[in-house]
C-alpha cells in the first residue's frame, strides 16, 4: 500500500531555490505534470527558461508584467484566489521569459513537458475565463476554467481552479483519469495545490486506488499544501465548515487530443443523480461574480 507522505506536500517542504513549491515530472515520478509557486517582493524580478515544457503564469496574488521572447504582457492578477478570476498569460516550450512584479505577489507557474510547440506566448483576459457552477447542495463548487479544452488552446497542458465554500465537499462523487480509454476516460497526471480562507483554515483530501494500482492517501490540507494524483480514484476534498477551499487543478498526460475525460467510482456515481432536485449553494460565486 502506498501512503500519504509521498503524495502530500505540506507547505515548504518541497520549496526550491527561488521556488515555494518545485513539482517537476522527476520530483513526482511521473512524466508531464509540473507546478512552481513563485513570490516576489516589490521590485523583484524572475528569469524562467521553459526548456522542453509549456506554462502557464497565473498570479494567486498581485500583478506582474512577463516579458518572452520580444513581447510584453501586464497581468492585473488579483488580491488573492477567493477575491476574482484572474488573467494570465502563456508560454510555449523553448521561450525565454522574466516575470517582474512592482507592488510583489504570489504567482502559480502550471506546467506540461510537451514534444509539440505549435502555440506562441500569448495572453490570457479574465472576462474570457468561464466560471461554472457545479453541483448542488453540499456538494456545491466554483470551478474556473482557464486552460481547458474549448476554453484555452495549449499543447497538453490543462488547468482549472476549484473553490468550495466552508462544509461543502468538491472532487464529489470520486473520478479517476488514469486509462486511455476513448470516449471514455483520459490519462492524466494530477496536481492539487491549495489554500484555505482563514488563519486556522484547513481541509481534507481523499485519494484511494484499486487492488491492482493501490495508493491511500487521507491528508489535513492546510494553505500552501499539495497533494500529488499519479492514478487512482480522488476526491472529496473537503472544506471544513467556516473555512472556504480552494485548489488549483494542473493536469497532463500522454494523450495527443488534450481531452480531460473522468470516470466516477460506481460505489458513490449516484450521487450526481440527486443534484437535480437540490438547489446550487447561494453562497456562490465567489468574490466579483455574486
């Protein structure tokens, strides 16, 4: 049986360098999936070098300006994750890029090695992100789709953003995406990083396998963890009552159509069946879309 500690990164542990959070294909064992979290104080700047992977920039907080490969873009980010969707920007592999920032902030850096590169660096306006609802009742949830297909052309590189108000459960019922199945399932590598509103706010977050892929993990998420999703079934992530959660999705895999297709646990799929005749949380959505 493979436990919690491999998969769950409590914040700093995992910290490299310039980097609050370094998750490359080789730290996590894997091949595609990457995430960085970077901080800059006012007046810093970061040089990154893709090299063979495409990226996101997604401030969490503030704004920044990315200069890559001749071209500059201004991102207005945001006050933090709960408060707005924010724009972001592009990078394709191969580019060369400086991240600055006057005022400072905190700046996801998704990513997905990739041997394509037919995409330029490009920006990415917020009023462009769709914002969907999903669920009902308890299992209410924001989600946030930035780089998905149909929303965001990237090469493999897929991420959303899931914010779940206090008590409710999100990732519900568990799904898995680790089969290539047409039409039926993608395989997928994940990355969940989180934060949670309030100075003693946490969470949980459930992955479970099967007899033949086995992995149990059962972590109390705290602001700045990550939890890894190599295979196996996940979910719920859980917001403790009080306490908003929210988690950034990065995802890739081997797939040449860049689809996101999930496969719900038969022991809880039915759940989905009872949203009909439940009404969507009022508490949501969050921050400038109420």
């Amino acid at each position: 049986m493979t436990f919690s500690a491999k998969y769950h990164l409590p914040k700093g542990t995992s910290a490299d360098g310039p980097y609050d959070l370094a998750v490359t294909p080789e730290s996590a064992g894997w091949s595609y999936s990457g995430l960085r979290i970077l901080t800059l104080k006012p007046g810093e700047e970061h040089a990154l070098s893709t090299g063979e992977n495409e990226f996101l920039v997604l401030p969490l907080s503030g704004g920044c300006t990315l200069a890559v490969d001749g071209r500059v873009f201004e991102l207005g980010g945001r006050t933090d994750v709960f408060s707005a969707v924010t724009d972001f920007a592009y990078l394709p592999r191969e580019s060369q890029a400086v991240i600055s920032s006057a005022d400072g902030g905190t700046y996801a850096l998704p990513s997905a090695r990739t041997e394509r590169g037919g995409h330029s660096a490009r920006y990415g306006r917020k009023e462009d992100v769709p914002v969907e609802l999903r669920g009902a009742g308890a299992s209410s949830r924001q989600v946030n789709n930035y780089c998905l297909p149909g929303t965001f052309d990237a090469e493999q590189l897929l991420v959303c953003e899931v914010l779940t108000p206090g008590g409710n459960w999100s990732s519900y019922p568990p799904h898995k995406h680790d089969e290539a199945r047409p039409g039926v399932e993608s395989e997928l590598e994940e990355i969940y990083h989180f934060h949670v509103a309030g100075e003693n706010g946490f969470g949980y977050q459930r992955v479970y396998g099967t007899d033949e892929r086995p992995i149990d993990v059962l972590a109390e998420i705290r602001s700045g963890d990550t939890v890894l999703i190599p295979h196996g079934w996940h979910g719920p992530s859980i917001a403790a009552p009080g306490y908003d959660l929210y988690y950034l999705n990065v995802m890739a895999g081997p797939g040449q159509d860049r689809a996101w297709l999930i496969c719900d646990d038969p022991a809880h799929g039915w759940v989905r069946d009872t949203w009909a005749s439940q009404d969507v949380d009022d508490r949501l959505p969050f921050g400038e879309h109420r």
